[in-house]
C-alpha cells in the first residue's frame, strides 16, 4: 500500500452525482485505485443550496472511494463551477530589474495584471499566464532568465463568488475532508481530455455537467476564455419529465438508457414503456419522441455556445474543433448535431493519461474527478493543511500561489 502522501484525490461535486477519485502517483505514472459515485443532494447548478444533504452525500462517495482504494481519505483536490463563476483575460507590464527577468519580476508583473477592481462579494480562484512578451518579442512562455527592459504579461483571471466557494469547502470540511485546492472544473477536465496538440493548434472544451455546461477554450497551449453557462443535464431531465408526464427519477433514467440528440437517426417504430405519474398505468412511446423533448434543449445549450464564441470572435480560433465532455455528452447522437451547429470536427473527450482500474473511469462523467488527479499530480506538494477556521479560502489561495511561484524557480 502506498503512503498517504503518494496517494491524490479528487473529488467533483456536482448537481447530480458526487464522484471521488483515488489515485497513485508514481512520478509521471498515475494510477486510479478507487472511485465511488453518489447520487448528489443539495446542489442547485453548481452551487450549495442544504449543506447537511451535500455533507452527507459527500460521505458516501468518500466511503465508496475509501473501500475500493483500502485508504484513509484526508484531503482532497475539489471542483468548482456554476453560475456565479465569471472569467475575464488581462495585461500587466513592469519594468525589468537588473536588465535580466528574475521570478520576482514575474511576481511583480502577475500582482499588476491582477490588480484590478473586484467587487467585495467576489475572490480570484485562478490566475493564469497565458503568454508573456519583453520588448516587443511575444508568445513567450518562460521569460526567467531573458534580458530586457520591460515585461509584458497576459493572464486569464478567474473569479468566484466568495459565499459559493466557501460553502464548498465548508460541506468538505464538515465531511472530515481538507481542501487541498478547489479548481474551475472544464480547467481540470482539459487536464484528462485534452492532447497537446489540440490545445497549440486551439480547441474548444464543452462540459456538459448536470447544471452548468462549462467552456474553455485553448490555443497556444494555455487556455483563452472560459465561461459558465446555467443549463445542464437536470433540464434535459426535467424536459422529459414533462413531457413524458413520468417521475423524474424515472426520466433521468429513461434519459440515460434511451435519450439520443438528433430524432432523424432513430426509426419510428423502436418503442419503450414510460411509468406514469398518480398511480396511472404505465405507457409506450417511441423512442424518437423521447428524443424530439430533448433536442431542442441540446440544441439551445450548444448554440449558446456558439454564441459565445461568436461574440468574443473565438470560433475561428479552434481549428481542431469541439471536444464534449461531461455525463450529459453520452447521450447518443449528441457529436453529430455539435458538429451541424458548430460547421467543425467534434469528439466526446474520455479519460487519458492514466491506469490502474482504467475501465471504471472511461465515461466522459468521469473527466473531472480524473482531471482533478491529474492537477493534483502536477502540483502535490508533501504539506497539508486543515482549514476549519474561516480563512480557509484564502489558504487556498497562498497554496495556489507558492505552487505557481516555486514553478518558475
């Protein structure tokens, strides 16, 4: 059995299931030894609306995740999405001490792009170097060490709301857990989904969760633009569960078995048997019925995202298209209507880049708890800490900071 420090988890609190990850990491090698799933309780589109049924459901994925992997689960690497999450890409420039760029002028020019007006309510999660330039010469990735006199750098700024970050982290620790680092989810799902040349060449990343569907985009290498929308497989459920007139646990699960996004690839005459509401007989539909509720809301959520793209003039940026992800993305037929809507190449993105128990993570549900792992594997560092007390959001922050610092040492 491996020691608590080789061992990473991470842990995707979602509005519809809770997906805790164990894995162990060898060096590069990262080796997934235990997952437990759980039906999620108390979250509203990414964010915590009952704490004790989000605690409790939080427990029972750990409790899972602890027998399959035979380990103790003390501190976790969690998501974070929703509504309130709000991204925003800027420049900072200061002039370069000693004609030579040292880490404390990428320090210096990382606090100035960050220093900008930040509403009370509001805390940055994510600050991230999308490139650098020294005199004019840009698309440069590690200034340190290089002569000039002025440093340029452009970084993408990620904020949260303040109270939805914090009762993340409080439903962890009420769960026995530390927080380790709470990550923007598409950020850590790129980490299992997306190849390298993908995101030099530019891609966009969809992920289709159960309350927000999240975008990200890279080029270059880093990542460009993110933003969060409010709509998710829970309105594809409830479409159904209107439609159809059946419970909405009997349409999610009618959802999974037999939903596809595009009514022309399914025959006519392929029927299931809808349970009814009221203690009415259950009845038969068509298969093509179900799915005729639930493409136009697949259609709504992807052209949003077009959308999107459109208005920041980003869908010529990603000439190697579309990569879904996310439970909702497995429904069948949901690729080719990507594909219509965004005139590019589209894939679902499953897991990559690990193994061990493989086949148990390979569902695009599962690229954020994996993706979680592989970010903690980047960035583990040996010391841990306990966050009850209520700085807890700004430890995370200075563990975020002294990882990106001591990167470029």
């Amino acid at each position: 059995m491996a020691r608590h420090e080789e061992l990473i988890v991470g842990l995707d609190i979602g509005t519809t299931k809770i997906c805790c990850v164990v894995a162990e990491v060898d060096g590069e090698k990262v080796d997934i030894i235990g997952i437990g799933t759980h039906p999620s309780r108390g979250l509203r589109k990414g964010v915590v609306i009952d704490i004790e049924a989000t605690v409790e459901s939080i427990r029972k994925a750990v409790d899972e995740a602890e027998l399959m992997a035979g380990c103790e689960i003390n501190s976790v690497y969690v998501g974070i999405a929703g509504g309130h999450i709000e991204a925003r890409n800027e420049i900072g420039m200061v002039a370069i001490k000693d004609r030579e760029v040292s880490a404390a002028d990428v320090k210096r020019v990382i606090e100035q792009a960050q220093a900008i007006a930040i509403p009370a309510d509001r805390e940055v999660i994510h600050v991230i170097p999308q490139e650098y330039e020294i005199d004019g010469q840009g698309e440069i990735k590690q200034p340190v060490g290089m002569s000039g006199v002025r440093l340029i750098a452009r970084v993408h700024i990620v904020t949260a709301a303040v109270t939805s970050a914090q009762n993340l982290i409080k439903c962890c620790n009420r769960a026995g857990l530390n927080v380790t680092d709470i990550v923007l989810e598409p950020l850590a799902s790129s980490e299992a989904v997306l190849a390298r040349d993908e995101m030099a060449l530019g891609v966009a990343l969809i992920d289709m969760g159960g309350g927000t569907t999240d975008l990200a985009l890279f080029q270059d290498g880093s990542i460009k633009h993110s933003a969060v929308l409010s709509l998710g497989g829970y309105h594809l459920t409830n479409d159904a569960a209107v439609g159809l007139r059946t419970p909405f646990d009997q349409a999610e699960r009618i959802k999974r078995r037999f939903g596809c996004a595009a009514a022309r690839l399914l025959p006519a005459d392929e029927l299931l048997v809808v349970p009814s509401v009221g203690g009415r007989a259950p009845r038969e539909i068509s298969r093509k019925m179900l799915s005729e509720f639930l493409e136009p809301r697949i259609e709504e959520i992807l052209t949003l995202v077009r959308e999107e793209l459109v208005k920041h003039n980003l869908l010529g940026h990603i000439p190697s298209g579309v990569v879904l992800t996310g439970g909702s993305s497995s429904l069948e037929g949901i690729p080719e209507l990507a594909e219509e809507i965004f005139e590019l190449p589209v894939r679902r993105g499953l897991p990559r880049g690990i193994g061990g128990l493989v086949d148990r993570v390979q569902g695009p549900e599962f690229a954020t708890g994996v993706g979680l792992v592989l970010f903690g594997s980047k960035r583990q560092s040996k010391a841990r800490f306990r966050v009850y007390d209520g700085s807890t959001f700004r430890k995370v922050r200075a563990r975020m900071r002294e990882w990106f610092y001591g990167e470029l040492n």
